[in-house]
C-alpha cells in the first residue's frame, strides 16, 4: 500500500514535532553505555535543532546555525 503523502509542515510545526520527539526519548537512561549514549546524543541533536530553527525563523534566514550540508 503506498504511502499517504503528507502536506509539508509550517516551521512552527516542525519546531512542535521536534519539542514532541524530545518528550518522547524523555530523561531515562539506556541500561547499555551504547543505548545511553544513543540517547544523549538524540537529545542534544533534537535541542540544537529546536533552537537553531527558533533562531532561523527570527533572524529570517533559511540557514539553520550548526547544521551542516545545508543545500
């Protein structure tokens, strides 16, 4: 069955999907070092993201701080 194809999502959507991922991974840590640092790694990359998209929409630019390879 192919895929729905879902409407592109405003920034404020994108910023709410990424607050809404964060709180999903929550604060627990993983039982193996691997899983734990899976986690954190995820966390820090979901609220650089976060903020380097805030920071987008307010200096108006398409260019996301930190995030590399953007074309």
């Amino acid at each position: 069955m192919p895929r729905k194809r879902l409407q592109p999502l405003t920034d404020i959507e994108v910023h709410e999907r990424l607050c809404a991922a964060t709180e999903a991974i929550g604060d627990a840590s993983g039982v193996t070092i691997r899983g734990n640092t899976a986690l954190e790694t995820a966390r820090r990359a979901l609220v650089m993201l976060q903020l380097a998209l805030v920071q987008a929409m307010e200096d108006r630019t398409d260019k996301l701080t930190g995030v590399k390879d953007q074309d």
